[in-house]
C-alpha cells in the first residue's frame, strides 16, 4: 500500500493543492466554483470528457440538494469520480487464468513505455505467487529488446525463449508455445515490437502471433495487455486508442506513475476507453508492479 502511496506522491501532491486550494476559499457552488474545478481536474490530465462527467452529476446533486458544506462538496466529488470510474467494473480487475494449461498473455505497447521492464516485473509477481513462468522475446524488432527480456529473465530467475534479431516473432511465440506446453508452465508472457507507426505491420504481426497462439491454445491468449506510459499524459490515451483500432486489448498496464503528477489520466482512460487498468508501475524494481485498485487511487488523490 505504500508503495502505491508512494508512488502517487506527485500526483496527489499536484491534484490535492489545488484542490484543497478550491476550497479553502469555499462559500458556495455556484458558477465560478465549476470554472475553478474544471480546470483542476483538466490540469491533472483527468481528460475533458470526464472533466464534464463529473461537471455534470455534481450540479445535478447540487441542485437536489444545495446547501452543503465545503467538506460535504469535496466528499462528493470523490463519490463521484469513484462511481464514475467503476460503472460497469466489479472488485479488482484480474487476470483471466486458463484453467486447462497454459495461460498466455501478450504485452503490446511502443517503445520506452517500459514494456520489457513490466514484463520482468510481472514475471517476477507471478513467480512469487509460485507459478512457472516462460517468457517469449517476440520483439525481434527493436534492437536490444531481446539482451534486455535475458537479463530480466536471469533477474527474476525464469526461463527465456529467443531467437536471431529481425527473424520471425511468430516463430518465437510458435517456440514458445511449444516449449510452455509440453514443460508444463503456468503462465507464457510474450514480448511484442510496438510499431505503432507502422501499423498495417503491426496489426499483421499481432495477427499472425494471435494465430498460432489460437492453434495450440483453445480460446486463444487469455489477454492482451497495452502498456502505457503515464508520464506522457494525455499522449498514453491517444496511443490507447490507436491501439485499440489495431488489437483487441483486454486490459491496460500504466507505468512510471511514480515519476509523474500526471496520474489523473487513468481517469480519462477509464472514461472514454472501457478496459480496464489491471496494473500500475510504481518504480523501476522488480517489486514495482501492483495490481490497479480503483478506490485507494481515487481516495489517494484527494487525500
Ligand atoms: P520498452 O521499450 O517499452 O520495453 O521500455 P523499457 O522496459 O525498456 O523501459 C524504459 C525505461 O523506463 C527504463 O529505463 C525502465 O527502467 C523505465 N521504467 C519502466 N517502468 C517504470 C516505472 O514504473 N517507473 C519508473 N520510474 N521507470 C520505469
């Protein structure tokens, strides 16, 4: 939990001031009062639409019931990021186990968003919960991708499967698969190049990896997981989205929240993509990745 804490440090820091500062001149909600919070949550990258969301359900309980004290405004507010927020969504977002073998999950995402250090990470959490790991090095795309998912792999102590730089990811994951199946693994995390500028190449590629995976795998990858930056703000949903025109991703990862005020954007994200945050990274160590809950984030930043 104090990791997280932690790890929300600049966020919080940033969202709460301000907001505190809304209200300690507090006297009413009146017209320039939803000036004044709409800007805060849009300066925490908590996206327009939302921004407007919550605009909206707050005058509409301000006019059922007007008088309120300051305290009573700000607990609001909280309600109703976290109602927001979880419409739709019920208790912890897992990961979805294949009860018959195998469990396989990809990772997608461009470059420098900490993909392999997540996966690493990730590797490392499953491996304490006492499963067996293998991990597929499919980016045979971006130079040193492969040296980097060896040595997470030595790290963490869980098997790798590799291939020549440049040749085949599918012929890795097709390697892996086999190797995860017949050794009996729990779980293969597979490592994919995140071309997002090319994306014909990409939506081909993952295609081609969801293919094989389906062959050897009934129900085909468990998830698909989309690893975002939080740093880069309101560029991580923009990327969500293009992502989502090219892949079927079933939950999102947002890493270097520890390194940021902009963690307001999972908001945003919850908001207009309807997948679900299942992870946050909180540090570059391979005790730095903890599972998404939506109310401590919620409560953590205004607190
Ligand atoms: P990839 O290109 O997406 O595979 O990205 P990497 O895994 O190589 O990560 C890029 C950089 O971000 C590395 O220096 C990582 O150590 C760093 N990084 C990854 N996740 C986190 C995180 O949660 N917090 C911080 N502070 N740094 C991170």
């Amino acid at each position: 939990i104090d990791k997280f804490d932690k790890g929300m440090e600049k966020t919080r820091k940033s969202f709460s001031d301000k907001l505190n500062e809304l209200f300690a001149g507090f006297r009413e909600v009146d017209e320039d009062f939803f000036d004044d919070l709409e800007e805060v949550l849009i300066s925490a990258d908590v996206g327009f639409d939302m921004t407007i969301a919550i605009s909206d359900v707050l005058r509409e309980e301000m006019r059922l019931k007007p008088a309120r004290t300051g305290e009573q405004v700000k607990n609001l507010i909280v309600e109703t990021l976290v109602d927001i927020y979880e419409k739709g969504q019920i208790g912890l977002p897992t990961i979805k186990e294949n009860p018959d073998g195998l469990t396989v999950v990809l990772f997608v995402g461009v470059n420098g968003v900490g993909k392999t250090t997540t996966i690493g990470k990730y590797a490392h959490k499953l491996k304490s919960e006492g499963k067996k790991v293998l991990l597929a090095a499919g980016d045979t795309f971006r130079a040193g991708a492969i040296e980097q998912l060896e040595v997470w792999g030595e790290r963490v102590g869980v098997d790798v499967v590799t291939s020549d730089a440049k040749s085949d990811p599918a012929s890795v994951v097709f390697d892996a698969l086999k190797k995860g199946s017949t050794e009996h693994y729990d779980y293969l995390l597979v490592d994919t190049a995140g071309r997002l500028q090319n994306k014909v190449n990409l939506m081909k590629e993952l295609e081609k990896i969801n293919r094989i995976i389906h062959r050897e795998i009934p129900g085909g990858a468990a998830e698909t997981l989309l690893v975002l930056d939080a740093t880069t703000g309101q560029n991580a949903l923009i990327q969500a989205k293009q992502f989502k025109e090219t892949t079927d991703v079933t939950g999102l990862i947002l890493t270097k929240l520890d390194g940021t005020a902009k963690g307001g954007v999972i908001l945003a994200i919850r908001q207009e993509m309807e997948i679900p945050v299942k992870f946050v990274g909180l540090g570059e160590g391979m005790n730095d990745l903890q599972v998404f809950d939506p109310e401590q984030y919620i409560y953590g930043l205004v607190k």
